[in-house]
C-alpha cells in the first residue's frame, strides 16, 4: 500500500506547491517584475537548491552519462523548462491566476496525443478506453477555447472578508493589460501546456535510460539557468530591474524556484519513472481548485461564467482521459494474467508422468493422462 500512497502525496504536495506558485507569481508580476527575470531567477534558486540532495542522494549511484541521455536532458531543459515556463509567466501577467491553472488542465490531453504520437500510449479506438482518451481529448480542447474566448457574466459571490494590503494595491495595476491582451495570455497558456507536455514524453525516455531524478533535474535546471538568463538580458538588462529589493519578488523567486523546481521536478521525475507520464499529469484539477479559492480570497479575483464552464469542461474531459486510462491498464493487466495462467497450466501439462500398465504377455502398455 505504502507504494502506491507515496506517488499519491508526492503529487498531492506538488500540486499544493503550484498553486501557491501562481498566487505569488502573480502578485510579483503585478508588481512590475519582468516575467522572463522570473523565470531566470527561479532556475538559479532551484539549481542551487537541487544541487546538494544531488550530491548527498546519489553522486555514488548515478549511472554513465551518454550523448543520447545528455542530448534529451538538453531538450528537457529546452522544453520543460525554459520554453514552458517563459510562456507561462508570460501568459499568467495577460490573464489571471485561475485562467492559467485551468488551462494547465490541458496537459493530460496534450501527453496522450504526443505519447500516441511516440508510441508511449495505445489509441484503441475499437475499445472503450481508447474511445474514453479520444473523447476526454476533444472536450478538454473544446473547454479550453470556451474558456480562452468567452467570458459571459460575472458570478455572484460574495467578497472574501480577508484584506491583504498588498494584494488591494495590485489589484489597481491588473486592469492596465488592456483588451488586447484579453487573447494574448490564454493562447501563451495554452501553447506552454502544449510544450510541457512534451518534457513529459522526453521525461519517460529519460527515467529509463539515466533513473537519476535528482541529478538530471540539477543538470535540466542548470542549463535552463543560462537560457533563461540570456533570454532576460536580451530584452531588459537594465539593473533595476534585475533587483530584489521588493520582498514580493524575493519570495516568489526563490518559492517558485526551490519549492516549484526543486522539489516538484524531483517528486515528478522520481514518480513519472515509477507511474508513468500520464499518471503525474492528471493530478492538475486539484491545483485549480486551490487556486480558485485562493484566488478569491487573496487576490479578490472575479469568476465568470465562461471561466467556470470552460473549466468544468476541462477537468471532465480530464477524468474522462483518465478513466480510459485505468480501464486499458486493467485491461492489459487481466490479459497478462491469462496469458501466465495458461502458460502456467500447459507447463503442468508437460510434466505430468504417464502411466504404465504391464500387459498380459509381460510387456508394458503406456497410458498418457490427459485429464
């Protein structure tokens, strides 16, 4: 039981780390911090803070590094890393909190697609479980553009009785995005789920070729710390700007980076290699939930209609996914069990002892058992 209840809480905590992630990220960007200084401040923290469970965990275990391993470990930190996560800080500044979780609720849909693209998952649409994937595929898409381009009414519900003077002066700077970024941070969000899910396809391959979580983590950190960095200084390198002088900027930068990376890529890594990709995607409608409430609470963010309906469709579609998912694995694991069963029986078969029968002239008759 304790196997299968470690991955569960592993998840469980990342999913708690994400949505803390969002809410100060936020309010760092509402602050007037640059998203990619964000970004290139979170892979240092996490580099720094990976690198001595690095050393402590596993420099006498980690296996041979070879050209394939380092050549994936590079487009992971590409992938998972960099591009991901700059367009996601990007599109969280054009959109709010709740929006960017939901539509991070396409990752399992898009993991599907790519894992049937790379042969890491079985479509099987004559069987119920490949219909199930296909279909919570297309109604996750379908909640995601109803979500990304309609908003419809705001929902009635009453203001959070919490004041958090910080989160009040903000809250006057979020409307300065302007309508024409209405489309801009949801298509971002989108885009940066779309990536991500391709660091988990990368991930899987990696988690069998180099089982190190913790050292090909501090490797994908390290190298998306000189990306990130360089990506920065290519469109603000003014010193002020790089400055963490404001304590919301200070916290959200080490948060995201020692808490969000560090310790999140590990516990993904270390599950994705014993659960498998899909597993460690579907855990992402519990963040959206805390976000939302958080959200409301601290942040005095409004609900719409077209936010709450777009991510019904979203986690549905997502369960649906998953539901297709636990039906096949069941389904496999009762025809390997079969297959053991007959092979089993026919091997008993083999051995059974014949049985002899003297005649009546003294020879012997043999009589096979077949019972």
């Amino acid at each position: 039981m304790a196997r299968g209840l470690i991955p569960l809480l592993s998840m469980i905590l990342v999913q708690l780390a994400y949505a803390g992630m969002s809410i100060t990220s936020k309010l760092a960007l509402e602050g007037g911090m640059n998203p990619l200084i964000l970004v290139a401040y979170r892979q240092i923290f996490a580099t720094i803070a990976i690198a001595p469970f690095t050393y402590w965990l596993e420099w006498k275990t980690v296996p041979r590094m070879t050209r394939r391993v380092m050549l994936q470990i590079v487009l992971s930190s590409i992938t998972g890393i960099t591009g991901n996560q700059v367009l996601f800080f990007v599109g969280l500044k054009y959109s709010t909190a709740t929006v960017a979780c939901a539509l991070t609720n396409l990752l399992p849909a898009f993991t599907f697609v790519l894992a049937a693209i790379f042969r890491q998952e079985s479509v099987g649409m004559k069987r119920k479980a490949g219909v199930a994937k296909v279909l919570g595929t297309v109604v996750c898409v379908g909640g995601a553009l109803l979500l990304s381009f309609y908003h419809g009414k705001t929902i009635g519900i009453a203001e959070s009785s919490i004041r958090w003077s910080f989160a009040e002066r903000m809250e006057g700077r979020s409307s300065s995005n302007g309508n024409g970024s209405a489309l801009l941070g949801p298509f971002l969000l989108v885009v940066s789920a779309l990536v991500w899910s391709l660091w988990f396809i990368i991930q899987a391959d990696i988690s069998k070729n180099f089982p190190a979580p913790y050292t090909s983590t501090n490797y994908m950190c390290f190298l998306a710390s000189i990306q990130c960095v360089l990506l920065a200084l290519s469109f603000d390198h003014t010193p002020s700007s790089w400055s963490l002088h404001d304590p919301i900027r200070l916290v959200s930068s080490l948060y995201a980076g020692v808490v969000c990376t560090g310790l999140a890529y590990c516990l993904m890594s270390w599950t994705i290699e014993r659960k498998g990709p899909l597993y460690v995607s579907v855990f992402s409608p519990l963040q959206l939930v805390l976000t939302a409430v958080a959200s409301w609470a601290l942040l005095r963010e409004k609900l719409y209609i077209g936010t709450v309906i777009g991510s019904v469709l979203i986690v549905g579609g997502l369960y649906c996914v998953l539901w297709g998912k636990n039906k096949e694995m069941n389904e496999i694991i009762a025809e390997k069990e079969t297959v053991k069963y007959n092979e089993s029986n026919a091997k008993n078969s083999d051995l059974e002892l014949p049985s002899y029968i003297p005649s009546n002239n003294g020879n012997h008759r043999v009589i096979v058992d077949v019972a």
